[in-house]
C-alpha cells in the first residue's frame, strides 16, 4: 500500500532581481525534508540537496511558474506544488541621468 503525501514548495521570496538566486525549500505535510525533488522553472531544473533546498537564478523578467515534483517510491507517492514568482528587471536608478532625463529649466 502506497501512502500519498502533498509535497510543500517555499520560497524565500515572492519577488527577485533579474540576475540574484532566489532559495526554494521543498518538504512534505510533516515538515520534512525531500532531498532529490526535482524543482523547474521554465527551462531550468534543479534537484534539492538533503535539506530539501536548492537554488534557482532568473535571468530575464516576468512570472515565472516554479513546480517541484519527486518520483514515488515503493511506499511513498508525492503530490507535486506549484508557485509564482515575478522576477524584477535590474534597477536603472543608479545610472548618471542623460540630458533628456534632466528637467529643464
């Protein structure tokens, strides 16, 4: 008899910088750990270590679905979670301001 457990998917934030990791943290309804899940967004796919954790770096902005699934087991079947991130363009602030940004007098 296999037993189903709902896998649980925490981020450390809802939204990040283009360019910054973001940490995802998979664990299951008892608040343990799966090392080995499998954690995609888009294109890129990570495997969480035994702390159930890994890391994923967005390079362009936008939501991104974020899906982390593991394979069942002989007694253990697992229900993938799913969350939304937005990634946040570079800020432009830091830049000198051009001629055109200036206001005029």
């Amino acid at each position: 008899m296999q037993v189903e457990r709902p896998l649980v998917l925490e981020v450390s934030r809802k939204e990040v910088l283009v360019g910054r990791p973001i940490v995802v943290r998979v664990r299951d309804s008892g608040n343990r750990p799966i090392e080995g899940a499998i954690v995609e967004a888009g294109s890129k796919r990570r495997r969480t270590d035994e702390r159930g954790r890994c890391e994923i770096t967005f390079h362009s902005p936008g939501f991104w679905r974020i899906v982390a699934a593991k394979s069942p087991t002989e007694r253990v079947t697992y229900e993938p979670d799913v969350a939304l991130i937005r990634a946040l363009p570079r800020s432009t602030s830091s830049r000198p301001a051009r001629r055109s940004d200036l206001p005029s007098v």
